[in-house]
C-alpha cells in the first residue's frame, strides 16, 4: 500500500506528517482525495464528527474506509454508514484495534473452546484518577465527540467483550453517567492533558468523565464501571470474565490470567507468548481484506452492536430508567 495523501483542515498539520513519514502529499480537502480515481482506501481518523460524513462520502466515491472507532457519535449516525456500505458494496471497518490483539484472540479462544464453562458474568473495569485527555476541545464537546469517557474508552472495553464473547444479543441496559470533575474546568486539577497542550477554559465540558452500567445478553451479564477522572488516586483497566470452570483477568493492553481448579485445588497461571503490535495487524488486516474480499471482524455489520449499546447506556442515563431492546 502506498500512502498518497495526508489531509487536515490545518494543512501544517497534514505537511508535518508529509516531513516526517517521508512520503505523499498534503492537502486540506478530502474532496480531492474522493476526486482521484488513484485511491482505493481512505483512513479517517477525524474527530467522531466527521466520521459519518467522510466515510459515507468516501464510500459514495468507490473508497473502502478504515474509520477509526468509535464508528460515529451516536447510533443512528453508524446505521446510516451501515446503509450506506451495504448500498456500495465497499468495505467499511472501524477501529476497534483489540479484535487483532494477541491476547485478546487467546483469551475469546480459551472462551469460545468452553475452557471457562459457561461465562455468565463480564466484569468491565477502566477508571483512572484524573486524566481527562483535554478540557474543553474536541473530547469534551458532545457535539463533536458525542460523549466522554464511555464512547472514548468504553467503547474498546465494551468491544473486547463482545468479541470474546461471540457478539451476543443486547437484551437490557442499564446504565447512569456522571459529568462532575471536570465541569468546572478551570477548577480541575490535573498532571497533564494528553490530547491538549493547555485546557481551553473558553471551551465546552458536556460530557460524562463517569459511567457505570448493567447490560444483559443473550450470553453473559455485563456489568462497567469507567472513569476519566475520579477522586481515587488508582488507575485500574481490567475486564475480567467469570465462567462456572474457570476466569480470566485479561489486562487492558496487555496480558491476562486464568483462574481455575485442578486435581482438587486452586489454580492460577498468566500465559506467556509471542505477539505482534495490533495496530500493524489492524492495517495489514484492512489492506489485505480489500485484495480478498474477506469480511474482518472489524467489519461495520459486526461492531455496530457496540454502538447499539453504547447509545443504550446514554439514553437511559438520560431518561433514568432501564432501556429494553429487540
């Protein structure tokens, strides 16, 4: 694959990208980028503002689409890139960059082979003490990103489940989400912003720095507990999966173990093996899925689930009450 552009609405920003990866050109109009019969595949990894708009556009012009996760702000917004994939016949996957991680397609093996039994409760952990990744920008203005940490880190944890789980059927969810410590922004007190320089107290804060929630399934019970930022100077990013023969804690990025029993005692062991960075296994995933036709579990007809879910949590966070779906 050979990459022919890089495009920002800032065109320094797609330059600096030229300068460094020594390679295309830049250009702050993605229309030329639709208008090139050259390009096969666009990457978006745009604000989640814009990924219906490019993708479908992107689609609508004979492009396959990596869209970086999640697939859009709201669900409505993911079935129409849905609708319109399936109208073109072009590749739409979206980022959920742990479905090509070691540990996790050893981890939905072990489950999938029935190791753990029947998994009957999901247990979703990824709360950090204050890391808002950047007070008022595009992150905490819902209009832009939709929402906070749930949609921003959520939706991989969230991901990693069904996946492992073999995409269950959502049945019920539950859930409440906190907007708080940052609210008053130019109160919050922080080490640093990753996704911002300095805060833009002129800015916006809307969106939940907290989320807790309870889905039922067709398969196991989920249960979360996320957090940007909150008043406990722990960070913890787990998910453990809890079988009748056996669990796994899987760390978030990293390895996992398993607990279980043998020959009348307790056991527990973290397996060791070979891995490969699962965001290269991503790309080339994509890349070679335009050459074969296969449909990747990335695929939009497969993650979409987790945005079903995701909406479900905000809207019955607004509404206070249990939201049931078909």
């Amino acid at each position: 694959a050979e990459i022919k552009y890089f495009c920002d609405i800032v065109k320094s920003k797609a330059e600096k990208a030229v300068e460094e990866y020594k390679c295309g050109s830049a250009i702050d109009d993605y229309h030329i980028i639709l208008n090139d019969p050259e390009i096969d595949a666009v990457s978006v990894c745009t604000p989640n503002l814009m990924h219906k708009t490019i993708a479908i556009d992107a689609l609508r012009a004979g492009k396959h689409v990596l869209c970086e996760k999640p697939a859009a702000r709201i669900y409505s917004e993911a079935l129409e890139m849905q609708k319109v994939q399936h109208e073109t016949g072009k590749i739409l996957n979206i980022g959920v960059v742990n479905r090509f991680a070691t540990s996790v397609n050893e981890v939905r093996r072990r489950i999938m082979s029935g190791e753990l039994g029947e998994v009957y409760h999901v247990f979703v952990n990824f709360r950090c003490h204050r890391s808002i990744p950047g007070i008022g920008g595009a992150f905490t203005t819902k209009a832009i990103s939709g929402g906070g940490v749930l949609i921003d880190w959520g939706v991989h944890y969230l991901d990693i489940v069904m996946y492992c789980c073999g995409d269950p059927a959502i049945k019920t969810v539950s859930g409440e989400t906190f907007c708080k410590l940052g609210k008053n922004m130019k109160e919050y007190v922080f080490t640093d912003m990753w996704a911002a320089r300095k805060p833009k107290y002129d800015g916006v804060y809307d969106v939940d720095d907290s989320v807790t929630g309870l889905i039922r399934t067709s398969g196991p019970v989920i249960t979360l507990n996320g957090a940007w930022a909150q008043n406990i100077g722990e960070e913890e990013r787990y998910i453990d999966f809890m079988g009748d023969k056996g669990g796994i804690r899987l760390q978030y990025g990293s390895d996992f173990t398993v607990y279980t029993t043998e020959n009348n005692g307790l056991i527990s062991f973290t397996p060791k093996f070979q891995t490969r960075e699962m965001f290269q296994n991503e790309i080339d995933g994509f890349i070679n899925c335009i050459k074969t036709g296969e449909k990747l579990p990335s695929h939009i007809d497969t993650v979409i689930v987790t945005a079903k879910m995701m909406q479900a949590i905000y809207d019955s966070a607004e509404q206070h009450k249990e939201i049931v779906l078909n």
